[in-house]
C-alpha cells in the first residue's frame, strides 16, 4: 500500500495552504491605517464621513492640534513632575497614492492626445500627527507626474490647547501653514473644497480663480491665531507672507513675481450648528494681498527689481456653507461657497497689461454628495466664475473669463482608505462663450473631460 | 507608653488614609480632565451627548462604564462602532482611571426619558412584564422599575433612541455579543423593540 498523498489529498493540502495563505496574508484593516488612525486608534469614520471630508469630531481633532493620542509614547518629566516629552512609540506615518485616466472631448491641439494615463498621477508621503502633548503636524511631500519633481505640499503646523471658561469649551491655537484656509476646518473653502481630485493640468483647462482660491498654495506661510468655542463658534485671524521654497526655485524660470508685499491679513469666522445627525455651518473668510511684479491671467508679467517692484492689489472675501447629515448608513453633505475679489491693478494697468484700473471677479460653486454606508456615493456639483470684461488683463478672445460647468462623479469604496471614483466634468460656457471661445473654433464642450482614477491612503 | 503607640498608629493610619485619598483623588481629577478634554469630543459636557451615534453618559451606572470601557479594552465588546471609536479610546485607560470615569458620569444629573403617546404605553408593558410570547422577560427585573439600572446593568431610560434600537437590534443578532441579553431579545420582533425604545428614550 502506497503512503504517498493521493490526488484528493493533494488538493485538500493545497486548498488549505491557500486558505491559510488568504487569513494571514491579507492585511488586517487594524494595520493598513493612515496616520491619524495609527496614533489615534480610531477608525477612519470616526473624523471622516468618506476621506477627505472631516465630520464634526474630525474638526474637533484638527482644531486641538492632531494631538489626541491612544499609543504607547516615550516619555519624561521634570523635578516638578511638568511634561518634557511625549513622543508616540509609533511615528504617525502614512502615504498615499493616485492613479488616473482621463479622456478629453476634443484633443487641446493637433499634437496632443486626447487620452491621458498617469500612474502615479500622484503619490505622497506624510507626517501628520502629534509631536508633543500640544503641538501637532500636518506635513505632506508629493510627487507629481505632471511635473516628474518632488515637493513641499499642503503643511500645517499647530500649537492648541483647551480651556474651560465660564462653562465652556475653548479650543485656542495657533497655525503655521503653507495655504490659506488649508488650516480650516470645513470642506467649503478653497484648499479642502470640492473636487477633491481632478484630471491632470494637461487635461483641464486654466479658469482663473481669485487668489485664495490656490494662487497661493505652497509659496506663501502665514501665522494664525484660533479659537474654536464649544465646537461651534470658530473665528481666526493671520498672516501671510511670500515663500521661496527650493522646489519653484528650481522649476520656475522666474521667481520674482506675485510676491505678497509686506504681509497678506488673512481672516475667518464659522459658527456650526449641530443636532441629531445633522450638522450646518456658515461662515466668512478672506484675504488682502498686494502683489509685487504681478503676473496676468493672459501671462504677461511685470519683472521689476523687486526693490522698486510696482504692486496689483486683490482683496478676496468669501461666504462659505456646509451641510451634513451622517449615520451608519447614509452620509449626505452639501458644500457652497461664494468669493468676491476686488483687483486693484494698478501695476498691470499702468504697464498697458490691463484694459482698467480696476475689475471685479466672483467665483461660486455649490456641491452636493450622497454617501450609501460609506461605500457608494454619487455628487453633482455646479462651477461658475464671472468678472469684468478687461481684454488685455484675461487675454481671452471675448474679453472676459466668465465660466460655468459642472460635475457628476460616482465612488465606490470597497475599504474605507480605497475610493475608485468616476467623474465627468461637463463645460457650459467657457471664456466668456459656449462656442468658438478661442477664435479657432474650440467649443466649450470640447473640453468635456471623463477620469477614472483609484486612491489609495495607507 | 501604650498612649503613645496608640497615638502613633492614629497617626499612621490618618496619613496612610490621606495618602490613599490624595491619590484617589489625583486619579478622580485625571478623570475629570480627560472627560471633559476628550470624551466631551463625541459625548457631550457632562455626558449629556446631542448625536446618536455616541450614547449619553450622564447618570449611567459607574460599574456599567468601568464594565463596558474594559471589553473596549480587551476588546471582547466588538460591535463596529466599539472597534471604529472606542477600542481606540480605551486602549490606553488603566484600571483606576477606568474607575474614576465610571464615577465622574455616574455623579451627572442623568436625562429623563421623553413622555411617548400610545407606542410609549406599549412599551411601558413591555418592559414591567415581558412578552412570555417571544420568552421576552420583564425588562424591569434587572434594569430596575424606573429603568435606572443596577451596578453592572445600565440605565436605559433617557439614552438615545437611535442608540437603544440599534443596541437591542445587535444584542438580537449578536453583533454584539452578550449571552443573556441575546437570550432576552433573539425572538423580540422590530414592533416590539420601537415600543420599548418609545418608552425609554429621549432623542
């Protein structure tokens, strides 16, 4: 009689191997975890209703400073038994990943493709948790494919506290960052706002928007001060000044424009209501900057020594709403948000880069999303910008950038840090026309865009 | 001679007392602050929650808080908002603060339950004598006539609606997991769980 295994018994031991490789192979969702959920121990839904849109107790995280902590941590005291050191054992690490695909109605010219493939679209390394019991990071380096280089993205940097005062809770602190309202709580300002992700700039059309709508992101750094008043009364003010960092030194031919004259005030007021499932809030922010050597929508640029440089000054103030409704098994949240510039332009003016003194530009959008248990979820969203007709400052074939389009994305999440997500950006009107915007005869809708892309967070 | 000895051990067993006391005390303000910096975040001052999600504290029993912040430690309470937000929270908790934070809450004023209409009185039955139909026993038995609950078996009346439906929905099923309270609610129909949590509950 054989003792060799039979063909049954072989296929019963590979079954079991792969059955054992599959339980201890997979990740277990315990460790695959960003880093807020590593140092925090909290899931994912416990800030977020779908990443990266925060919930009421997310905001309470972001506004005490990512200090809140459930790890072992290295630890000393003084001889007056004060707090030296608090570090956590587990350094709050994570990355992140974005791959995309996009298709474009109508290729941007005879050389270039209508399709487009980024894989990574996107990838980023990020610290972002405590370094002391009141001070706490928020540190993202990315690399962009478009630009095949690495560099300094979103930071905020933060000192908090809490005190009780009269019966209330007071979160204060103070704010280090690198992009104005990236320190902000809600989702309906600019540096958080929705989309979330877009199609790579090769892709999309340039719309103008008003400065603290991403003009400043990552070449500036402001200092704020905070308050959060039993989670509903927020109010900041700070500010900014330019930023050279080494990145636009090496990819920018020019360094020398659109530097923010002496400092930029930066302000902000929010007040949330929340009740039962519901939470809404409504606030105001803005900017006042005046840049030297400033540059045009049309891309013409002033490039004065920056001893004499002539300014073009912008105030920005904007009102902003969010709406949210979360339980286990639906996340509803609306996002709108209005911003009024004021441009003084009377370097660009006076350089016959301006066709007037002074323009106006208004940007709005309004977005809605609809999140079944937090793993299908579809958003419809509404864009439009309109300003004054200023041929020479827009460079446009109408006169002016006035825009509208509008979104339609679909997600699928089958773990709470992977979104596969479809989005398709429709074009209504575009540089002042629905056709014919640029004399050669490109419509509005030819810029039509469809991306697919996977995120992953881990 | 002998006054003196009994003097000294007075004395000893006084400072042996306010050392245990001060050190109580040190743990009951390490309670306190952490209550009121961190699980105020989701439960609300004093314990007193506005959002379902996240079950009111206020005047529950000390030894049902201590009870339940141990199985988030140990993890043996696994249903998923225990896993999403408390294994977390209590992970790093030891036993005396667990203690103290049982009685800082226990201490709280707790919500009374709103007063219901006809599904209220329902439910009223329901939990004084049980439906021997679905071998559903008189809540009242263990959670007490007022449904203030008792040491380890918590107060119901005044917590979330939302929170006590979706707690009895998981005895039921054993999400979450618990032999006796699956044993109470396994055959107890959706009718009957609405009109007990009418009863109950404040929303």
């Amino acid at each position: 009689m054989s003792h060799r295994p039979g063909r049954a018994q072989w296929l019963l031991r590979i079954f079991f191997g792969l059955f054992a490789f599959v339980l201890t192979g997979l990740p277990q969702s315990a460790l695959a975890v960003p880093s807020f959920a590593r140092q925090t121990g909290l899931a994912c839904e416990a800030c977020h209703t779908v990443f990266p849109q925060l919930t009421p107790f997310g905001r309470v995280f972001k506004a005490s400073g990512y200090t809140l902590f459930n790890t072992q941590k290295v630890e000393d005291i003084d001889r007056t038994k004060q707090s030296t050191l608090s570090l956590s054992d587990l350094p709050p690490i994570s990355a992140m990943i974005i791959a995309g695909t996009s298709s474009v109605a109508k290729a941007n010219d005879a050389d270039s493709s209508k399709v487009s493939t980024d894989f990574p679209q996107q990838a980023s390394l990020f610290y972002a948790g405590r370094i002391s019991d009141n001070i706490g990071a928020y540190f993202q380096l990315t690399y962009d494919d478009q630009s095949g280089s690495i560099g300094i993205d979103n930071t905020d940097i933060r000192f908090a506290d809490v005190a009780n005062v009269d019966g209330h809770n007071v979160i204060y602190g103070v704010s280090l960052n690198n992009n104005p309202t990236v320190q902000d709580l809600w989702n309906s300002t600019p540096a958080w706002g929705q989309p979330f992700i877009s199609a790579p700039s090769m892709q999309t059309p340039a719309i103008p928007g008003a400065q603290i709508e991403g003009a400043m992101a990552q070449i500036v750094a402001g200092l704020s001060a905070y308050t959060f008043i039993d989670n509903s009364l927020y109010v900041e003010a700070g500010v900014y000044r330019s930023a050279l960092q080494g990145q636009s030194v090496a990819n920018n031919g020019n360094t020398t424009n659109n530097i923010i004259s002496g400092v930029a005030p930066y302000w902000r007021a929010a007040y949330e209501w929340d009740w039962g499932k519901n939470s809404w809030e409504f606030g105001t922010f803005g900017i006042s900057a005046a840049l030297e050597n400033p540059t045009t929508p049309a891309g013409n640029a002033i490039n004065n020594s920056l001893q004499s440089a002539p300014t073009d000054r912008f105030l920005d103030a904007g009102l902003d709403s969010q709406y949210q409704f979360i339980d286990d098994e639906t996340q509803i949240s609306i996002d709108a948000r209005w911003t009024h510039e004021n441009q003084n332009l009377d370097a660009s003016y006076v350089a016959g880069f301006a066709s007037n003194k002074s323009d106006r530009f208004d940007s709005a959008n309004l977005i809605a999303g609809y999140y079944w248990h937090r793993k299908l979820g579809a958003s419809l969203g509404f864009f439009a910008v309109s300003g004054s007709n200023d041929p020479l400052y827009l460079g446009t074939a109408s006169g002016n950038s006035n825009s509208s389009w509008g979104t339609a994305e679909i997600d699928y999440l089958p773990w709470l840090n992977v979104k596969l997500g479809l989005q398709y950006t429709a074009y209504m009107r575009f540089d002042g026309a629905s056709s014919d915007y640029d004399g050669a005869g490109r419509n509005a809708s030819d810029n039509n865009l469809l991306y697919a892309y996977l995120w992953l967070a881990f | 001679m002998k006054l003196r000895l009994v003097a000294i051990l007075v004395a000893g067993a006084c400072l042996a007392a306010s050392l245990a006391f001060a050190e109580d005390n040190a743990a009951g303000r390490a309670a306190e602050a952490k209550a009121t910096t961190t699980c105020q975040d989701c439960h609300g001052p004093k314990g007193d929650s506005t959002v379902a999600t996240f079950p009111r504290l206020n005047g529950q029993q000390a030894d049902y808080i201590a009870a339940q912040l141990k199985n988030f430690r140990d993890h043996s309470r696994s249903d998923p908002h225990a896993q999403a937000y408390m294994w977390g929270m209590a992970s790093q908790l030891d036993d005396s603060i667990i203690t103290e934070l049982g009685k800082y809450y226990g201490g709280q004023t707790p919500t009374p339950p709103q007063s219901g209409g006809a599904l209220a009185a329902e439910g009223k039955k329901l939990y004084l004598s049980g439906a021997p139909a679905q071998n559903v026993p008189a809540c009242a038995t263990c959670h007490g006539a007022h449904a203030e609950g008792n040491s380890i078996m918590p107060r119901l009346a005044g917590q979330h609606a939302d929170y006590l439906k979706k707690q009895l929905e998981a005895f039921r099923s054993t999400l979450r997991e618990n032999d006796i309270m699956h044993a109470n609610t396994k055959d107890m129909t959706d009718s009957q769980i609405e009109a007990l949590v009418s009863y109950l509950a404040n929303d």
